[in-house]
C-alpha cells in the first residue's frame, strides 16, 4: 500500500511539474510576443514622425529642424538605415536639400509606411 500510495504521489508531483513548465513556456511565450509588437509599434511611430515634415512634398528650415531631431530616436527605434538614410541626406542638405531627394524620401517613407 505505500508503494502505490508513494508511486501515485511521484506520478502527480511529475504531473504537476509538467504542467508548470507548460504554464511558464506559455508566459514566457505571451510575453515575447507583446514585447515583439511594442518594438514594432514604437519603431512605426518613430518613422511617422521622421517622415511627417516631409509629407507634403516640401522641405523648409522648420521641417529640417524637425526631421534632424527625430532622426536619431528613429534609428535607436530600430528603422532601417536604408529608410533613414533617404531622411538624413536631407536633414545635411538642410532646406536647399534637391526636390528629386525630397520625393524620393517621400516616396520611401510612403512605401514603408504603407507596409
């Protein structure tokens, strides 16, 4: 009798243990996720406000400014640097940047932002 009841005991402390591990690859699992679409969502937003002084297809001292503060939390978002680049070589050329870079900025950014 105490074999079984010992043995029955040994079995529901395995049982258990199992489910634990289950529960806490769930948790675990759960919480990269969330985590994976915080990153997402802030290196999105961190690209709509790098994008937004250019969006109208036009650049002014103003946008510049602008653009050249936000360029560096976009990249420690994580926006590609093939993204940011377009964007940088604006915010050097300041508001004599060519209109053919604002439209390709502006085409980037509408092509990342659509995705």
């Amino acid at each position: 009798m105490r074999r079984l009841t010992a043995l029955a005991l040994t079995a529901a402390a395995a049982l258990s243990l199992t489910a634990c591990a289950q529960v806490q690859q769930a948790a675990e699992d759960a919480a990269n996720s969330a985590a994976s679409t915080l990153t997402d969502a802030a290196k999105r937003e961190a690209l709509t406000r790098a994008c937004a002084p250019i969006t109208d297809g036009t650049l002014n001292a103003d946008d510049v400014a602008v653009l050249t503060s936000l360029l560096e939390p976009a990249e420690a978002a994580g926006v590609p640097a093939d993204l940011l680049s377009p964007l940088r070589e604006l915010a050097d050329a300041g508001d004599a940047a060519p209109q053919a870079a604002i439209d390709r900025a502006a085409e980037a950014c509408e092509t990342a932002l659509a995705e």
